[in-house]
C-alpha cells in the first residue's frame, strides 16, 4: 500500500489486481481525510451528506487513475442533490446521501453504475480510506438486512477489524458475485455490547433520495406498473385495515415463510389495499409524504421500506419469464445459457417476493413448481389469488400445509431428542453429581414436555388457521436447548471432575500407604474417609468434594514431606559416621605404618643372622646340595 495510490484490489474480476477507478477519496481544504465516494459520471460523485458541508470546496482525488500521479479535481456539493441525515421521533435515520459536482470532468472509462440487486443475504465489498490505510482498503462484508424506516441496509463485517471507520463514509459497496455497485457506506457503528455493525444506502433508497442518480443506475424497478399505488386513488374508506395490518405484519417479517392471500376480481379495496402495502415496502417508491398523514396510515398498516425484494405480477405471464426476473433480481447473470430455474436452484439467494395473480399465469402448476424452489431455498413468498380452485388448493398444501407439517415434526423430533436421550442424560449426571439450579433444569424439561404435548396433538393442524405458532415454537425449543444443552455440558464437566478427585484421592492413598509402611496415621485417615464419603455420596457435591481431596492430598504430601526430611537426616548421619569412622581408622593407619615398618625390619635381620650362622655351621642350602641332606 502506498499513501498516494492504494490498495490493489478490484472485486468485479480479480480482488487483488487493481484498485476501481471509480474510487474518489474525498478531503478537506485543510488536507484530511473526509470520505469517500462514487464516480457516477465524469463530472458527478455519490457521497455522504455528512461527508461534505452545503457550498464547502472539497478535492476529489482519484485513487484508481493509472499512472503513478494521483489526479486531485476541486468539488463541492451540488444544492440541488444534497439531503442530509435526518431522525425521526424514535432515532431512526434517514437520507444523508449528496452528488458532488466535479470542476473538471473525468475521462469517460473512469465511471460506474450502481445496480438494482435484491439485498440480503448478500457478500459485499466496501472501499473506503480508513485511518493508516488513506491510499485505500477493501472490508468485507455480509447484508444481514434491512433496518429503519428508511430503507438503510444492515452489514456484518466479516472480521471485527473490517468494521467501517471514519473514512469510509460514501465507499462503494460491490457485490462479490456479480462484481456490480449496489450502494455506498453511511456509517459503522460499535455498541456497548461489542457488537460491530455497518450501514449501507442501497441503489433503490439512493434514488429515492436523489431521483437524477436513476439516470446511472442499472437494472428493473422491483415493482411491476401494475402493483403500483395509482395516483388519485381514494385513500381512507377504500382501505381494508384489517388486510393492511396483515400485510404489513408479513412484510415486516412476522415469522411465516409463506402467506397466501385472496384478492377477488371486483374487491377494490384490498386491491387497494394490496398496491398500497407493496408501494410503502418498496425502497424507491415510498415517500415521505405516503406514510406522514394520519389519514391515510391507520396504526400498524405501515410496512418497513425494504419488506420485499420484487414483486411482480404474473398474470398473462410464462413462469419462465418468472423466473428470469427473479434470477436478474438475484444477480444470477453469469450464465445465461442454463434455464433460471436451475441457475436459482443451483446458486439462488433467499429474497422476499410478492406474487400476485398466481393463478392468472400462463402456466400455473409450472410456476408453482418454481415457486416450490424458491421456498426450499429459504425465499419468504406472498403469494395472491384471484379466485378459489385448483391451483388455490394446491398451493395450500405444497406450500404452506405440507411444509408447516414437515416443520412441525421436525420440532418435535427435536422436542423428543430433549425429552428423551437428553434428559435421561441430564438425569443419570444429576444423580451422579451436584448442580447449581436444579429446578431449572427440571423447568425446562417439564416445559419441553408440554410443547411435545401440544405439538404432537395439533401436528396435523400445521399450517392451517387453527393451527400452532410454529414460530413461536422454534423459539421456545431453541431457548430449552440451548439451556438444556448448557446444563448438561456442565454436568458432564462435573462428572469428569469428579473421576478425576476419585484418581486422585486413590493415587494419593497408595502413596500415604507407602509412606506409613503399613501403619496407621489416624488423622489422615479420617481426612480420607471424609474425601471418599463425599465423593460417594449421590448427587456428589463436587466442589464440597473437591476441597476435602485437597485437604487429604495436603496432609499427604506433609506427611511425605516429613518422612523425605527424616529419612534424610538419618542418611545425612549415616554418611555422618562413616566419615568419622573412616577418618579413625586412617588415623590408626598413620600411627601404626612407622612400628610395622620396624618390625619388618628386624625381622628382615633375624632371618639374616639365622642364614649367616647355617652357612658357618655347613648346614645352609649349598651344602646340602653337594653332599645330601644334612644330619638331623
């Protein structure tokens, strides 16, 4: 990385290989780093709003120009295209997005479109000027969503050090897959938790905000003409309250996957109702001014921006040209040659999609077919009929009763897992050892029980009327697992400690009973029937346990301690004493060498003399040699 250029880095084909001419980074007059931003056109920059000051000059450098020089162009915010952040009475922002107007233009390569993708679910770039990295860096990230009534987006950095920081404000966010420009970073956010969170102005929240960025922005509108708010259309007494209260609960994700809805030929207003609800989820389409006055939203009639990702209408429509749209939506171009269906089933995405006039397609059981790939891909399906029949049937029972069924007795396999080889788990550990709370323990399998109950008595209502809140059960049994699933996870930890205290109390007496030989001590051994009494004992308080074992292994180990010490003072004494005696003994050595050595000496002589006298007399060895033996 260099201070001038940046980092080499181009996620539309190689991540590595070069840094995006489109990629302005943004400063003060007084040299700072200010943000970043989007070249949109040769003589406009998609920014923040907080990024700049209304009618303050600021310079646009252009990190991705190539050569080594980087090129500096004055800018300032053009009036016209300035909207700056706002919060409404609960803190939600909205707007903070402005065009720059360059001085002097860009050549005509240098600029990129943002495009139209669905959002979530999503891996993305950010290309941003941060702190020691001014020359520019790629952070990555994932869309976990939209938030707020703006229609701002939701990024999970991919790395806590990915969190985008002051100098990111404006970068280009890229999607991975297609390589494409689908919105700019507002802003990064650390809460008091820990938690790290960016957001994101998506392509359709920008040009709601700035209507003259559609002219760069790619890809259909999410809305067909025919789903549309109408202009003129009578607001209160058309509207069905009820109809929109259900709507916007599913559009601002009441848990069910799929909601079939009945719009009859001749019912204005839920047609109205229905248009209505699909305008305000819309990012591009919704206003401020559509969801202001009380007349016209009744309480909780008001869908989030952002509730779908498309929505189409399907009559008269081939539900391969369905599924084109849905597959442009998701960004899944790269081949064009393979059917949609399969490039949906193969790499797909989950959105959000209203269909409406299902049963007026071409080809109705082809498109339910389609719309069965799309909710085993996890995609969240409004679905509306025109009339009763058939189709209407089928779809119920595809879509919505089978798969509700399918669910529901997966949650109560799971429910059985916990009240069964769980919990009978959970009974033999609590019977071995000692918990904290075992009530709760006990709560929670009498509460998985009850759920098992319920669930197994109304598993063939699922996905009916009557039917159980699954949703509210998946919560219920991930709450019980989890806690189940801690408990039993420490109770194994107790157990396993306690069969260590039991090894070690054990090791520990075998060394006791080589210290004493045999012999009895007995304030160690009531320290030890204590120990053994406790870890014996069912439920086995472990920590009651645990300090009686230390209390024994201390004792033993003084006691070792005192036998090491005696054995060796009296090694010590031993060696003591033969030190002593070794020294006598040399010391009676010393005395004793000069007499022996006397006595040898005259011993010497008396054989001396005794030989001199045989050899006078002729009786030594010479003589007898010569004349035999000598006389007696």
């Amino acid at each position: 990385m260099v201070a001038a250029g940046g980092v080499s880095a181009d996620p539309s084909s190689n991540p590595s290989s070069k840094t995006p001419p489109w990629a302005v980074r943004i400063r003060w007059e007084n040299g700072e780093i200010a943000g970043a931003g989007v070249l949109l056109s040769p003589d406009r920059v998609l920014t923040c709003a907080h990024v700049v000051d209304p009618g303050a000059r600021v310079t646009a450098e252009f990190v991705g120009a190539p050569g080594g020089a980087v090129p500096a162009v004055t800018a300032w915010a053009d009036p016209d295209a300035y909207v700056p952040e706002t919060r409404d009475a609960d803190g939600d922002p909205s707007g903070d997005v402005a065009l720059l107007r360059l001085e002097h233009p860009r050549p005509a390569h240098e600029p990129v479109s943002l495009h139209r993708l669905s959002a979530p679910h999503r891996t993305v770039r950010m290309y941003g000027f941060p702190y020691e990295h001014n020359g520019g860096i790629w952070f990555r990230a994932t869309i976990i969503g939209g938030c707020g009534r703006d229609g701002q987006v939701q990024l999970g950095p991919q790395t806590p050090g990915e969190l985008a920081s002051p100098g990111c404000s404006g970068a280009g966010v890229v999607d991975d897959a297609t390589g494409k420009v689908i919105g700019i970073v507002l802003t990064g956010l650390r809460d008091r938790h820990g938690n790290s969170f960016s957001f994101m102005s998506p392509a359709e929240t920008i040009v709601r905000h700035l209507p003259r960025v559609a002219a760069w922005t790619l890809g259909r509108t999410a809305v067909d003409d025919r789903l549309r708010s109408r202009t003129g259309e009578p607001p209160g007494p058309a509207l069905d309250e009820p109809f929109a209260q259900r709507l916007a609960d599913w559009l601002r994700g009441d848990g069910d996957q799929v909601k079939i809805s009945l719009v009859r030929p001749g019912d204005h207003a839920r047609a109205v109702t229905l248009r209505r609800a699909i305008t305000l989820a819309d990012r591009e389409l919704r206003t401020t001014a559509s969801v202001d006055r009380a007349s016209l939203d009744p309480p909780g009639t008001v869908p989030s921006a952002g509730g779908h990702d498309l929505a189409l209408d399907a009559a008269d429509s081939t539900a391969e040209r369905i599924a084109e749209r849905i597959a442009e939506r998701m960004g899944l171009w790269q081949h064009p040659a393979d059917p949609a269906t399969d490039r949906i089933r193969s790499g797909g995405v989950p959105l959000t999609l209203v269909l409406v006039g299902v049963d007026r397609a071409v080809d109705p059981p082809a498109l339910l077919d389609l719309l069965t790939v799309l909710r085993a891909r996890g995609s969240r399906l409004l679905l509306v009929f025109r009339e009763p029949g058939p189709c209407y049937e089928r779809a119920w029972t595809d879509l919505v009763v089978r798969p509700e069924q399918e669910r529901c007795a997966r949650l109560v396999a799971r429910l059985r897992r916990l009240t069964g080889p769980l919990a009978e788990s959970l009974g033999d550990a609590m019977a071995t050892v000692r918990t904290d709370d075992p009530q709760a323990v006990h709560d929670a399998l009498y509460r998985a029980g009850g759920a098992l109950h319920i669930l197994s008595r109304a598993q063939e209502l699922a996905g009916v009327a009557d039917g159980p809140d699954l949703a509210a059960f998946e919560r219920l049994t991930d709450r019980l697992s989890a806690r189940l699933t801690e408990a039993a996870d420490r109770l194994d930890a107790l157990c396993r400690r306690r069969g260590e205290l039991v090894g070690r109390l054990d090791g520990y007496r075998a060394l006791h009973q080589g210290v004493t030989e045999g012999g009895e001590d007995l304030e160690v051994d009531e320290h030890h029937r204590r120990a053994h009494r406790l870890l014996h004992a069912r439920p086995c308080d472990v920590r009651a346990a645990e300090e009686a074992v230390e209390a024994y292994t201390r004792l033993v180990e003084g006691r070792d301690r005192e036998r090491r010490e005696r054995e060796g003072r009296e090694r010590e004494g031993r060696e003591r004493e033969g030190r002593e005696r070794e020294g006598r003994e040399r010391e009676g050595r010393e005395r004793e060498g000069p007499v022996r050595h006397d006595r040898a000496r005259e011993a010497r002589a008396r054989d001396d003399r005794e030989r001199q006298r045989l050899l006078r007399d002729g009786r030594g060895p010479e003589r007898r040699e010569r004349g035999g033996a000598a006389p007696a």
